[in-house]
C-alpha cells in the first residue's frame, strides 16, 4: 500500500500552485463581485497544459487520469482562488474531455479532445430539471428520432456554464420514465451545439440569481425542439445510464477535491488572523478555544483527502467507485463549511466586513453541502447500500 503520490500529480500540484500564486484574493474578491469568468486564469491553466491532463496524448492532452485533474483542482483551490476553482475543472475538463474521452466514438474524439485539450471548445452539462433533481431516474426532457437527427424537448435548471459552452453534455429521455423497463433504462447522452441551437432559436436559458459562486452563472435552459444529429449520442441510444454514473462519479470526487483545496485555503486564512490579531496582548490562536476547532478541520481535511485520492484512484481504473466517491464528497464538503464557518468566527465582527474574502468562504462553501448531490442522499446512499439498511426514500 503506498501512499505517495505519483510524479504526474506532484508535478501538476506544484505547476498548478505557481499558476494559482499570480492571483491574490483581491482578483478573486473582483471576479465574483463583477460575475465574471476568471478569464486570465483559465488561459494560464490551458496554455500550461493543466485543464488537459486527462486527455489522451494523440489528442493533445497528458495522458493522466481523474487522479491528477482532483489534485489539479485540489492546487487551485488551496492557492487561492476556493470555491471558484471547482468550476474550472468541472465544466469542461470533465463534462467534456473526461466524458467523450471515455465514452466517445474515434469520431468524435477526433472531433472534440484536440479542441477542449487547446482551450478552444468549452462544454457545461444538463441533467437537473424543475421537477426531477437528485433523482435522475426521473427528468422528463425528451429526445425523438427524426431521421438521421434528434428532436430535444423539455427544461433544465442549474445549469452552470451554459453562457459560455460551445457544446452541452445533455442527458435526456429516449424512453419515458413511466414506460422504461427497468426505470434506468431509456437514457440518452447527447452533444448539443449550443451556439447553433441559440442561433436558430431552440435553446434559451436564463440565469438564476444567486448567493455565491458568482464566477459562473447557473441558469434555466429551455429546449424547444433542439435538432441534434444522430452521430451525436454519446455511449448507446436507450443505455445512457452507464455514461450518466461515469458522469457524476468524478462530479462527486472533484466537488471533495474543490471541498479539500478549499477548506485548506479558508484554514490558512484563518490561522494567519489567529497568529496575527492581539487584542489582549497575545494572539488569540493561543486560546485553545480558537485553537482546537482549527485543528479539528485540519484532521477533517485530511480524512477527506485521501478518500477523494482513492475514489480517483478507483475511477481511473475502471473499478467501482461509487461509495468512494459519496464519502468523499459528504467528508469534503462538511469539511469546507467547517472551515469557512470557523474562519468567520475566527475573525471575530471583521468577517463581516467586505474587506476581507471571508464573506466569500462562508457563501462558496455552503452550496457544497447540497451540490453536486445533498448530502442527505448521500447518507442514504450510504445507509442502503454499505450498511443493509432499508430504502428509505
């Protein structure tokens, strides 16, 4: 058993924290206040090879796997830019690259991998909609055949990115949900043309206001009759739930990722004010009522990383992962919100001045206790499926 990280994801580790260390938390105070993509950022990690490392060498990328982009995001994060880095990584490194390089046709990885690995194609994806959230199994938006295309109907929400993708990874329903036998069934993947679909009218989208993570807008998207070539469904018609799990499987251990990169940002932070601030003569990080909650979220922080290591580790093998990948995200994300939460406290009335990023942890990091799955299905998850337990939803 041997717990070092391989040389691939030491140096994306130290090649990722230099990039990271350009920006101060000023820059990242700005981008979020102005809802603005970190666009500088994104070019630096694109021109530096480090949003493509997943992606096969013959198609431009490094030839890594999902554990070196968690380790990538993990970097980001810890340096700096928190809860805004998991979007950097989700959106088009993963929904994108790790899903058509994994589950695409050798067309359309030609198409495609080349494209994301150069920083010239960006993806979001769609699966969530009004009425059919954490179940999946559920979402009504329907795709019809027409020939050698796709007709696509329906409604999505909380869709991050869209404003900015050339391509959106949508899951739809080629067999309703009350007629597919089993409920699983009847999945299909697609690669929709965003900019042509707006274009031509079939697919609009409205952004959702909201409280933090302001980096990236999340929005509604309407799909009404969004045409869709056939040689676009990613894995098989009717079976697209095998590419749905390989989906949310490394959603899960890059949100723990962002969680664990983050949580020891917002921890540093923290003990830095503790080290500094005196207002009794000796700094209050000496009190071990300021102390020990730290050191707990250091320990929690720990935990939390290496089970996002091994569901990687997992996932990059090909060998189940699923309950790793649910621990890690649940550990990470109430790690994270420890950490944010502490860091207020810890900073006493300031953190409630907009001088200091704090008020930006404590946002970012609480949506990831509900996002990219609650953690109350996760616990459910957990109870039924490693535990014996009964269904309970």
């Amino acid at each position: 058993m041997d717990f070092d990280l391989p040389e691939s994801a030491i140096a994306v580790r130290d090649g990722v924290r230099a990039i990271a260390g350009r920006y101060d938390q000023a820059y990242w105070d700005r981008c979020d206040a102005d809802k603005r993509w970190p666009e500088e950022v994104w070019r630096d990690l694109v021109e530096g090879g480090w949003t493509a490392l997943a992606i096969p060498e013959e198609y431009g990328g490094g030839g890594q796997g999902l554990l070196e982009l968690a380790v990538a995001l993990e970097s980001l994060a810890a340096g700096g830019a928190g809860g805004a880095a998991s979007f950097l990584y989700l959106l088009t490194p993963a929904f994108g690259g790790l899903t058509i390089a994994r589950h695409g046709t050798e067309e359309q990885r030609a198409e495609f991998l080349p494209r994301i690995a150069a920083g010239e194609l960006d993806t979001c994806f769609a699966i969530t909609e009004p009425d059919a959230g954490s179940n999946a199994v559920n979402i009504a938006t329907r795709a019809v055949r027409d020939g050698d295309h796709f007709v696509v109907h329906g409604q999505k929400i909380w869709i991050s990115g869209v404003e900015r993708a050339d391509f959106m990874v949508l899951v739809t329903r080629t067999i309703p949900a009350a007629e597919a036998r089993p409920r699983v069934s009847g999945f299909t993947v697609l690669l929709v043309d965003v900019k042509e679909a707006v274009a031509d009218g079939t697919l609009t989208y409205r952004p959702i206001p909201k409280l933090g993570t302001n980096t990236v807008a999340s929005s509604m998207v309407f799909l009404d009759g969004v045409r869709v070539p056939a040689d676009r469904v990613l894995g098989e018609v009717d079976q697209g739930f095998a590419v749905l799990w390989d989906i949310l499987n490394p959603e899960r251990i890059l949100a723990a990722a962002g969680g664990v990169g983050s949580g020891e940002m917002v921890l540093e932070v923290a003990c830095a004010y503790a080290r500094e601030r005196a207002p009794f003569g000796r700094p209050i990080g000496a009190n071990q009522a300021v102390a020990f909650p730290l050191a707990r979220i250091k320990a929690q922080l720990e935990l939390a990383r290496l089970m996002t290591y091994k569901a990687a580790w997992l996932w990059d093998r090909q060998r189940p992962c699923g309950a790793e990948a649910n621990i890690a995200k649940l550990t990470a994300a109430e790690a994270a919100w420890q950490a944010a939460d502490r860091a207020f406290q810890t900073h006493g009335g300031m953190a409630y001045s907009l001088e200091y990023p704090v008020a930006r942890f404590f946002r970012d990091a609480r949506i990831a206790k509900n996002i990219p799955v609650a953690e109350e299905l996760v616990l459910a998850h957990i109870a039924q499926h490693e535990l014996g337990l009964p269904k309970s939803y």
